[in-house]
C-alpha cells in the first residue's frame, strides 16, 4: 500500500533503460527504498517500468495511469536520459496531469537524481525549480564517473535524496490528512488552542474548521464541516459546554481518531467530571489530563501516522534495550553511554542510545522504530530540562499503548540521575528507579524482566 493516501505509486523512477545495463538503477531503486522505509516508518510504494522502451508507442495508458497517481517523479537524468522520447513524455505527462498539482506548498513534486552530467551541461536546465541530487565524482583523467552502489559516497547521496523525498511525501501524506480541531476553546485553553492549530498548519496538515463556529450555528454547518476530518481534538475547561459536548457527539457518529484535552491544572465540575467518565463508542478515543499542552500537536501527528506493522518475533539472542536520553546535554549523553556499556559488557545485552546531528523529524521517526522493536525501554533523566522529559515520557506512555498493544514491553523504567530536585521527586510512571552505585543493583527491578526473556530464548 503506497505511503501517500489516494496515491497508487509513491515514486516513480523515471530513467533511460541504457543506464541500467550494469544494474546500476536496480541497486539504486532498492537503496532509495530501503532508506525511506527507515526513515518514514512505513514502506513507500517504488516503481519504475522494467522493459526496455524508446518510444510514443510504448507510452501505455498504464503508464500514464501511474504517473497521473504518483506523489513524487525522480529523473534518473544522463545524456541516455535527455535523448529518450519515452522519459521525456513521462515527465511531460507527469507535469501535465499530476494529481493536485505540481507542487506540494513552495516544492516540486519532481526532484532530479543526476547519474552523470549531460553535455553542455543541460542536465541543470531540465526542470530548473527540482532539487539535484549528484551521483557521480570528476575524476582528472577519465572525467565524470558515476558513484559505485555500495561505496560511501553512493550511500551518502542515497540518504541525502531519501530524506529530502520523505519531507515531501511527508508534506503529502499531513495535506491528505485533515485534522478538526473544535472550536471556541475554553478560556483556560485558549494558548495551548493558538498553538495547536500553528502547529499542525506547520507540519502541513489541513486544519478545520475554516470558519469560526459558535453555538448557534446550525448543526448540520458543523456536521459537514467535521465530515472531512481523520481526526478531530477537543480542548475542553473545568466547566461542561452543551457545544463542547454537540462536537464530540458528532466525532462519535464520524469515527474519527479522537482526543480530548484538559489542561494540566484545571479541577473539573461535577457536571464535566461526569461527561468526561461516561464518553463512549467512539473508534479511538485518547483522553489527555496530565500532558503538557506542548505535546498536543505531537500526539495528534502520531495517532494519523501509518500504524507500523506488528513487531516481530524477538531474534534469538539477548534482549534489546532502548535508553532514551537526552544526547544535546553532555554529562547526560556521557552518563547514559558509560550506562549503556556497563550493561552491554555486565549483561550481555543489546542498548541502543538516541543519534544525534539529525533532523528532528528524523529522530522522531527513529524513536518510534526503536520503541516498537525493543524488549525494554529505559528512560534516563539527569541533567535534562522538565519539557524534554516529559516529551520522551509521553513518547513511552503512547508506545505502550500504541506501537505495543499486541506485544508490550518486557520492562520499562525511568531513572533517575543527579542532580536531585523537586520536579524528580514527582516523576511519573509504574517505575521510577534511582541511579546510585553499584549502578547495576540499582535497576536490577527493570533488568531482572529482560534477563528471563534472554533465558527463554536459549532454551528454544
């Protein structure tokens, strides 16, 4: 199933079949791939036609079929590229007749990947406005040569295309994705309201409603209005709203994916205390009193994203633990490493800590990848900011709940590290463990879980 909804190919590949006599495309295709895979979470749809074709009369209504519902066209371009009628009416009927449009905001939904460069250097006025990609080094004596698959460089250009390609098929998976987020906000909400919407608008998602709803508006306005949404968000105050209420019956009779908000401080009435016990009967329902409203726009991107495939069995072996730090801050990124390698070395198991110098988008795929494969989850806090924590608490909270809903985590803990303060001491989750010497005695309760499943795999 292709990444972008409504799309039936993700990307296409269009290229000169002269270029791939030494399977030089091939090893490129499965490259690109596989490195999207990793990085969107989910396996995009690639494509390119494998027969060898030259002309308008292998230019099939197939063909023109896929191109009409491809969400990103890459040119494989070369002087064979240039000269092949056939690539160019792929890339005129792909610019024709694309499916809402040629652009996704300010970008070109065609992004060049330049083998060797053409003569006279045309290979820079094809399609001026797509982003170039180069895949081949000047070399004195022979001139251009194309990067070997396998070699470094070849890696390093295949990681910079797929990420560039996945903030566009990113880009269009959020536009196709519209979010409700319910209107007037209560007056308690009003901040955390502002900046939702500013940050779904940012992620590109569509947001709704486009007017400005009150209670007297006319129900079926509202209805309609609600119907496009994949998800809809509720901020809600202390006090019941008959309105509030009206929209959230609607989200139920929608199924949408559906959250509710309260903010951290507020004491519900009698009255709203009871609504909020009795919701029911909706298709996914994540009902929020403690996050910080800076999380919000997070946790609804993660409720639309693709639901990753079910973990696989766990390999034979040791178990698998995921330390979550924060890797910006030096003594925590020095303290969880020197963490890491004493249980690596003590317990013969594999820890795996957050990268660093990434995109942020990336690290946020990444950390959803890790935390659905792991056996264990440990979440260190030492010298780290109170936000940052408690992002990467909510990240293990919707893990359990999501990601792992058919295979739970073995063990999961928060540790805690100098320095000792009041916000520590209140410190969330089932549990909290302090890092004192010797280190290890000290999470033996998040260990001991791990050590048994290590075990049971050496006995199968």
């Amino acid at each position: 199933m292709p990444y972008v909804p409504g799309s039936e190919v993700d990307v296409f590949i269009s290229y000169s079949w002269a270029d791939n006599r030494n399977g030089w495309v091939t090893c490129f295709e499965k490259a690109l791939k596989d490195r999207l895979h990793e990085l969107l979470g989910a396996e995009p749809k690639v494509w390119r036609d494998e027969r060898e074709l030259s002309g308008e009369h292998d230019f099939t209504e197939e063909i023109k079929l896929r191109l009409t519902h491809t969400a990103v066209l890459v040119l494989m371009v070369s002087n064979s590229y240039l000269a092949s009628d056939f690539c160019r009416l792929e890339r005129l009927h792909f610019s024709a007749h694309v499916s809402g449009g040629l652009r996704i905001g300010t970008r070109l939904k065609i992004v060049k990947a330049i083998k060797l460069p053409a003569d006279n250097n045309l290979h820079r006025s094809i399609v001026k406005d797509a982003f170039g990609f180069t895949f081949f080094k000047d070399q004195a004596i022979q001139g251009p040569v194309e990067y070997f698959p396998g070699d470094r460089d070849f890696a390093l250009e295949i990681d910079r295309l797929a990420k560039g390609l996945s903030n566009l098929l990113r880009a269009m998976y959020n536009e196709k994705m519209p979010v409700y987020v319910a209107e007037p906000a209560p007056a308690e909400a009003v901040p955390a309201w502002k900046r939702l919407r500013a940050e779904l608008e940012s992620r590109g998602f569509r947001v709704l409603p486009t007017f400005r709803p009150d209670p007297d508006c006319d129900p079926e306005i509202l209805l309609s209005a609600m119907k496009p949404a994949v998800s809809s968000v509720h901020l809600l105050g202390a006090a019941f709203s008959e309105f509030a209420a009206l929209q959230l019956e609607f989200a139920r009779q929608l199924e949408t994916s559906t959250v509710v908000w309260l903010p951290p401080e507020a004491r519900p009435e009698a009255r709203q205390g009871q609504f909020l016990e009795t919701l029911s009967g909706f298709r996914r329902l994540t009902v929020l009193r403690t996050e910080p409203y800076w999380n919000l726009a997070k946790i609804v991107a993660d409720q639309i994203r693709p639901e990753p495939p079910a973990p696989a069995a766990p390999a034979r072996g040791n178990a698998r633990i995921y330390l979550i730090c924060d890797r910006k801050n030096p003594a925590d990124s020095e303290a969880a490493s020197r963490l890491s390698a004493e249980i690596a070395q003590q317990e013969k198991m594999e820890v795996f800590l957050p990268d660093v110098d990434r995109d942020a988008a990336i690290l946020d795929e990444q950390q959803q990848k890790r935390l659905a494969d792991c056996d264990g989850v440990l979440l260190y806090w030492g010298h780290a900011r109170k936000e940052w924590f408690y992002e990467n608490y909510g990240d293990l909270v919707r893990a359990e709940r999501r990601l792992r809903a058919r295979s739970p985590f073995r063990s999961s803990a928060i540790v805690l590290d100098l320095p000792d303060d009041a916000d520590k001491g209140q410190a969330p989750g089932e549990l909290v463990l302090r890092l004192r010497p010797p280190v290890l005695e000290s999470i033996e309760p998040f260990l001991k879980p791990l050590r048994a499943l290590g075990r049971a795999q050496a006995g199968d």
